[in-house]
C-alpha cells in the first residue's frame, strides 16, 4: 500500500511537470510571452560553457572609463573615455571619448575616438566622464572639460557636441560651453554629466563631484537652461551621477565616498525628495574611482562600470565591463556580482 502511494504521488509528480513543458510550448507557438522572461539559453543565470559572453573587461587592446550608455535602433552604444597615462603616472591623462556599439552584447565593434576636448574651441584638456542622449532626431554628448580662461573652482565646464548619428562625426553644438565655474549655483568640480529624457519629454541635466549634486531643466533645443540650477539632496553622494525609471520609480545612481562604491536612492519624482536605499556595487580594488550605467537592453539589465582589470591596469589605467542588473520583489536593486565572464549573448531570432 505504501508502495502504490509513493507511486501515484511519483506520477502526479511528472504529469505535472510535462504539462508545464506542454503550457510553455503552447505559449511560444502562439506568441503569448507577456508576464513571461524570455530570454535565450545563453542569457539565463548560469548559462553552459556552450553559451558565449561578453568577458571582462569589455575592450582589451586599449584602457577605457566613464561609462555612459544609449540604446538606439535595437543597438547598445556605449561612451567612454580613455587613460592614457603610463605606468606609474599619478594623474589622469584624457583626450578623447570613444563609441562600442553592439546587437548582442558579445560582439562589438569599436568606432575609435569620434570627438576630442580639441573640438571644443574653449577647452584645454581633461576629457572626462560624458553622456549622450538622442532627442529631436539628433545626437547630444554632454562633455566636461576643462576651461581655457573661466575658474573659480576647479575650472571644468561642460559642453554640448551633437550629431545626427550616434557615432559621429560630432561638432560643438553652441561654441562655448554650457555650465562653467561661473554658472550661479554650479558646483566646485563641474563634472560627470548626465542627461535625462521623462515621459512628459522635459529634459534634465545633473551633474556634480566632490559632494555636490546639481541640476537643472534644459529648453526644448537642447543647449540653453530652462530655470534655474537646483540642488539635489542625496546620501552619500560624491560623483558620477546617473538616472533610470522602472515601473514609476526614478532611479537615481552614483559614486559614493572615495574610494568609491556605488550607492542609490530613489524618487517618485525626478525633483525628489529621495530615498537612499544603499550600496549596489563594492569598491574596486586597485581603481578609488567607481562611474556606473545602467541601461535596459532587449528586456535585461545592465550594469556597465569600469575597473583596473587589465594586466598593466590601475587607478589612471582603467577598463570597461559590464555584468547583469537585477531586481528584488519590491522593486529595488540587488547587489551586482562583479564577474570576469560579464554577460551571455543575446541569441537573435534569426540566430535560432
């Protein structure tokens, strides 16, 4: 009798199983994927040794920083600076910003440098942390460097470089930059731009460093401000600032301390008031600094930073990865796993 039980409770077992099987195939067939992940088996969380991944770091014949990211016709486009000081340099040495495009997160096809702190007519150097955005049918990357006669900081100022394409060539949008250490409310090290499009279409641009987080509304042509520079109260923030929206929440991430680790907070408005929820990705051995974006890509998430973990790399020798995004039951982000896999490829349907 025990034996006969243990059986039924065994075949109720697989029937139900195989009618799940039969329940997912039928869905496929016929389309019917909403409230479903349907990523492919190469993007599942342990994808098999047969699946191909990105690896990290991303690019690995030169030292890349900064990341900001731009999904554009079912293309990711990734803006970065680059390092080029030498081994045991002390400083910061960046000239110019390049653009990695990809369709399926594995392979990835480098456009080289496509704008410099030279196109800029009142810049002198540093070509530090950007963002570029597409909106009004062109391409706008934010850029810091900095000026040639305007300081009363640290003498950064932020320029606009637009495009109609998302790789170039670009050309200074205005002639002369938009924030400087003389803009009213500006903050000591005019840093880390990034531009952020709402659903009702206004503009905004935060930036910040040092402790200091600003922003302000940006009119209709992209280069003039639209009110005045606001100031944002955020926990533990030091730098590198960079928004999101999910599901009604306004996801407000950045460096935090220094060295740096990656804290957010969130908002039910892009004016706050917002909430810290904590720390998404740890220090960076051998790198003080810690600039995170983050960009959801054909349904995932992504968590593109940078470390020193190339062979000759350090804290002005850094390099470009990316690993997946996740997020709880309420709607919160989980801690990143840092990985030197990075993230499995995305399988096309015409690659099925």
């Amino acid at each position: 009798m025990k034996q006969t039980i243990e059986t039924m409770k065994m075949n109720i077992h697989y029937f139900s199983f195989y009618r799940l099987i039969l329940i997912a195939g039928f869905l496929s067939v016929f389309g019917i994927t909403d409230g479903f992940s349907q990523p492919s088996k190469c993007e599942k969380n342990n994808p098999s040794s047969a699946c191909k991944t990105s690896g990290n770091p991303l690019i690995k014949d030169m030292f890349t920083a900064d990341p900001s990211a731009l999904v554009y016709n079912d293309t990711l486009f990734i803006y970065t600076g680059s390092d080029k000081s030498p081994v045991g340099q002390k400083f910061f040495s960046m000239s110019n910003w390049y653009v990695f495009s990809t369709t399926d997160m594995v392979n990835w096809t480098k456009w080289g440098s496509v704008f410099s702190f030279e196109g800029f007519s009142w810049a002198k150097g540093n070509a530090f942390a950007g963002h570029c955005i597409y909106n009004n049918g062109k391409f706008w990357w934010y850029l810091p460097a900095t000026h040639k006669s305007i300081k009363i900081g640290e003498g950064f100022a932020i320029g606009v470089a637009v495009s109609d394409h998302p790789t170039g060539p670009f050309k200074d949008a205005i002639g002369k930059p938009l924030i400087t250490d003389s803009t009213k409310n500006s903050v000591v090290l005019n840093i880390d731009p990034v531009v952020y499009k709402d659903d009702d279409g206004k503009v905004y641009l935060i930036w910040g460093s040092w402790g200091a987080c600003r922003m302000v509304k940006l009119k209709d042509n992209m280069i003039e401000l639209d009110g005045e520079v606001q100031t944002l109260e955020l926990t533990n923030f030091y730098e590198a600032p960079y928004v999101n929206k999910k599901d009604g929440t306004y996801f407000l991430s950045y460096a935090s301390g220094y060295p740096s680790t990656t804290a957010y907070s969130t908002s039910t408005s892009i004016n706050g008031p917002w909430t810290f929820r904590g720390n998404i990705n740890d220090t960076i051995p051998n790198s003080p600094t810690n600039h995170q974006a983050i960009i959801n890509y054909k349904n995932n998430w992504y968590f593109i930073y940078h470390t020193a973990g190339l062979p000759d790399g350090g804290p002005y020798r850094r390099s470009v990865c990316i690993d997946k995004l996740e997020f709880d039951s309420n709607n919160l982000i989980m801690k990143v796993n840092r990985t030197t896999t990075g993230v499995p490829e995305i399988i096309s349907d015409k690659k099925k």
